[in-house]
C-alpha cells in the first residue's frame, strides 16, 4: 500500500532517506563471521573507541540485493561501532558498511497521542531533534531485528514490547534507506502502548519522551527543521497509511490522517 505513495515521499526527502519496502515479516538474519580490518584502520578505529561513549558491536549487512525480498536470509558481518565510523571514513559514502537498525513508531490511543524521541543535545547526528525509538543491532544480544527494536525500547524508555512484536501484532514494517549515512532501518508501525505503559515509560540519557496528540500533530510535522529526516519520513508513511495501530478495539480517525498527509504533502512541494 505504501508504495503507491512512495515516489512522492521519496522525492519530498531526497537526498537525506528513502523508503525501501514495505516487508511482510522481518528478514532471517544469518552470521557470516567478522569483518577484517587493515593494520592501519585498526590503529585508527582504537583512537575512534576513545572518543566515543559506547564501542558496542554493530552488524554490516553483506548482502542488501535481498533487503527487499523478506523470503531470503540477510547476512550480516560484526565489527565495533569505532570500526564502522572508520569504514565509512576511510571507504566512502558508497561503500559496502550498511548496519541494521531497527526501530518503531509508538502511540498511545488511550490518551490520543503519538510518541516520539527528541534526541539528546550531544547526539552524534541531529541533535535535539525529533524521531522515533530505536538503534543499531548489536550481535551479541540481537539475534532478529525483533530482538533489536525489542531491546532498544526496553534500554531507551523502559518499555517492554516482546508480545507486541514478536506476536507479529504491529500493522506494518516499513525498511528505509539512508544515503549520505548507509544507515538500513527495519521500523514497525503501529506500536500501541496502554496508558499505564505509558505512564511507567523512563527515558534514558539519550533524550528525552516526547507526547503529542495526534489531533495537534500537523502542526508539529509541519515544522520541518525540528526533525531527524528518519524520524519525520516514518511519520509521514504511518500517516499515509492511515494512522493504523496494534491495538484491537481503538483506533485514530484514518481520514484525519489522510487530510493531514495530504496537506503536508501540498506545502512539501
């Protein structure tokens, strides 16, 4: 459904990301050992690891002409998160370093409103900005892009949604492209969080728990510049699809989303 909208979404976030497919199930995903480093790119990626808070290990997809076709297993190296910054560097824009990353879009239809992360002020890309919950896959702990956005939820607000997802309950999953980065990302749609989950919901020290109303949520999409690209594209693809959620007896008005998409969509161009 979402590909009908695709071409005027992409165009509307070109050059920044791009909508990949809408997949049916999330990917097996297959190891396929470490990813070899020279002498000097390790030299280089242990000065990296100094820098950075964290030095996790991270998953590099080996075999992205499959990322669309949810039959086929993706395979996957593992390097440090300092060793990918390094590939990138070193190797270019258009390299082969892609990571896995998963996240999702968060509701609360209880309350009426739309969750959304506003990102910490020393985060390494967009800064202060809004977008969704998630993170890059690490191998250690994730053995499905399920167990990804399961883990990064629980570490990021508290929130623990294993029967959500791995229930297959969410309404979508959306996989998305970001060029100038090489990020890949598996985002669920449609994940409905109770009012009482809500409520106990504990941000970590990578930002900060942002409650919108879905009724005041044009308003807040229409000032662009307070947006991670990512974070606002999904949005926009919830909304064209028609605000759907998880939740089995509550709904968002489909033809509000609708109006609001299409109105986003007249300004955006």
């Amino acid at each position: 459904m979402i590909m009908r909208f695709k071409a005027e979404i992409d165009r509307a976030f070109h050059p920044d990301v791009r909508i990949v497919g809408l997949l049916e199930r999330p990917h097996k995903i297959i190891n396929a050992g470490s990813l070899n480093l020279t002498e000097e790119q390790q030299k280089q990626s242990t000065e990296k690891a100094r820098e950075l808070p964290y030095n996790e290990p991270v998953a590099i997809i080996q075999n992205r002409d499959v990322l669309t076709d949810c039959t086929k297993a993706l395979e996957y190296k593992i390097c440090l998160f300092s060793d990918m910054l390094v590939l990138k560097k070193s190797i270019g824009a258009n390299s082969l370093v892609a990571p896995i990353t998963a996240g999702g879009i968060l509701s609360c239809v209880e309350r009426g409103s739309v969750i959304f992360h506003r990102r910490a002020a020393n985060s390494h890309t967009h800064p202060n900005c809004l977008s969704m919950f998630g993170g890059y896959m690490n191998p250690d702990v994730d053995t499905s892009v399920e167990e990804n956005v399961i883990r990064e939820m629980k570490e990021e607000i508290g929130l623990n949604l294993s029967n959500l997802v791995k229930g297959g309950a969410y309404p979508y999953l959306l996989l998305e492209h970001e060029p100038k980065k090489d990020n890949y990302q598996f985002t669920f749609l449609g994940l409905d969080v109770s009012a009482d989950q809500f409520l106990n919901l504990k941000p970590d020290d990578e930002g900060e728990i942002v409650e919108i109303l879905f009724d005041e949520l044009f308003e807040v999409i229409n000032n662009r510049m307070d947006w991670a690209p990512v974070g606002l594209l999904l949005t926009i693809c919830w909304l064209a699809l028609g605000a759907p959620i998880s939740h089995k007896s509550l709904a968002f008005d489909p033809a509000k989303a609708e109006k609001f998409y299409n109105k986003w969509m007249a300004l955006a161009h």
